[in-house]
C-alpha cells in the first residue's frame, strides 16, 4: 500500500496505529484504500507494512486490520542490521524480538493472523543479523521475501548500492556470497544470465 510509513515531520504528524485519527492512523488508511481497492477489484492481494521504516507490526496484535474481502491482506516487514528493536546477539533472542515484533502474526486463528512478506532486507556483511536471517528463512519456508538490492547502483553507476548484488555495470556479480546464501533459502536458484 505504502512503503516504510514513518513520521512527516514537515506537518508535525506521528506515525500512528489504530487510534482513529485521521490524519496519521496507518492502520486506518490502510484499511479504508484496502476496501476501496477490494471494493473494484476483489481477487487482489493488499500487502500492508508496519510502521517505523516497516519494522514493526506489534500494533497490529491489539488492532488488525480487517477487510471487507476476508483473506485478500498479507503482512510485509523490512530489517536490516541497524534495526534496534531486534536482538543479533544470539539466534534465540532474535527469534524471540523478531516474534515480539512482527511474527506473532503467523499464529493461527487469531484476529491478527495472515500471510507475512518478508519485504526488504539485504547486507554486505556475515555477521550475526545476516546469519539469523538466512537461518530463520530457511526454517520458515511459507513467509516470502524479497532481497535489497539486486541492482549495483542507486542513481548512476558512480553511486554504488552498498547492498546490491551487482557490480556498478550491471554485467557482473559483486557478492556472490550473498547469492550463495540467497540460494539456500529459495526453491529454485536464482541465477544470473548474461544480457
């Protein structure tokens, strides 16, 4: 629906969920632009992320989102190593901040409950955050993700994309590393064909 809600600082609004105002409950607008999409086209997906950049879906257990289309929302959260809401110092305390956090959405049955996209995500470092991710996706198969970046430049190809997995010519792989890892945790290799 929208990507990374956080605060507008310009117009002094704070990122907010299930407060019913108006002008800054995500959780609201979400659910209104959802309807009226549903409303026109009722077999589409509506991916809606958490506030704080997508870090944080924890509102959401006390206030869920609820369409009019039942089964039509998936969830989606982004991560990366700064996030200081999870825990990288060992696998069972970021297993347990990440279900603190945004998992929790996966229980079964609950008001809460749906399908999780794993949205963002990507490093240039093996260290304990990309080790738990790799680890954590691995073991949870039916939560989707996408990596940030493949591409090896942001604007043009003299502004490098730290995480990209392409070179800034865009022919060769940079991180192949990352790749190998990727390759792990996906059903069919992901590979890289020469243009």
């Amino acid at each position: 629906m929208r990507n990374e809600i956080r605060d507008d600082k310009k117009n002094l609004l704070h990122e907010e969920w299930g407060t019913g105002h108006k002008r800054s409950d995500w959780a609201l607008a979400a659910t209104e632009c959802g309807n009226e999409i549903l409303s026109k086209v009722p077999d589409t997906l509506i991916i809606v992320e958490g506030l704080s950049y997508a870090n944080n879906l924890h509102h959401s257990k006390k206030h869920p989102i609820k369409l009019d289309v039942p089964n039509k929302m998936v969830m989606s959260f982004h991560m990366y190593p700064w996030d200081v809401i999870y825990n990288f110092d060992t696998y069972e305390q970021f297993e347990h901040s990440l279900y603190r956090w945004i998992t929790f959405i996966l229980d079964e049955g609950e008001e809460y409950s749906a399908p999780l996209w794993f949205g963002e995500f990507g490093t240039n470092v093996s260290n304990n955050y990309w080790n738990f991710l790799i680890r954590w996706l691995g073991e949870n198969p039916h939560v989707g993700w996408a990596y940030w970046a493949w591409n090896g430049y942001r604007l043009t190809p003299a502004d490098a994309e730290g995480y990209g997995i392409m070179e800034t010519n865009m022919r060769d792989v940079r991180m192949q590393w990352v790749l190998d890892d990727l390759n792990t945790i996906n059903s069919s290799p992901i590979s890289y064909l020469e243009i």
